[in-house]
C-alpha cells in the first residue's frame, strides 16, 4: 500500500498519521504477549507527522492511548482481508 495519510480526532485534537508497511511490520515483530504497550507507542511516534508530533505526546500520556491509536490506524492502514477455504 503506498503512503497514505491518516486523520485522527482524539478529544478536539487533530493527529494525522503516515502508515507505511515497513514501520506496520516493525510493530508487528516488536510485540510479544507481554510486551504491547511499548511497541505501540514507537510505532505512532514513527508514523506521526511532524505537525501532529507533540500533541501525540501528550495524548500517549493517558493510559491505554497507545493501544487504542495504534489499533484505529491499523484498522484503515491494515484491513482484514476476507478469506475463505475454497474445496
């Protein structure tokens, strides 16, 4: 998928976002069953424009805010394919 640029509203505050597969993937191997959090906060702080950079900072200060942005990028950036068995 090329570059494609994400909008956010979060609470008033504009975030616009830059997915690219390469950061996605990052993210995706970083995690692990006890390690999301952090993983999710330095995917959105790759990913961030520049203009939306210091909002985001204050906005991953709230608990569970990494979680909850990353997922709703990754819903547009990285939709679920439907799939079916074929016999």
């Amino acid at each position: 998928m090329a570059n494609k640029k994400i909008v956010l509203m979060v609470g008033g505050t504009e975030l616009t976002f830059e997915p690219n597969t390469t950061a996605y993937n990052k993210f995706i191997n970083e995690m692990a069953m006890d390690n999301k959090v952090s993983p999710a906060h330095n995917y959105l702080m790759r990913i961030v424009a520049a203009e939306s950079k210091e909002s985001l900072t204050t906005i991953l200060e709230l608990p569970g805010a990494a979680l909850q942005l990353a997922t709703k990028v990754n819903e547009i950036f990285a939709p679920v394919l439907e799939i079916s068995v074929k016999n």
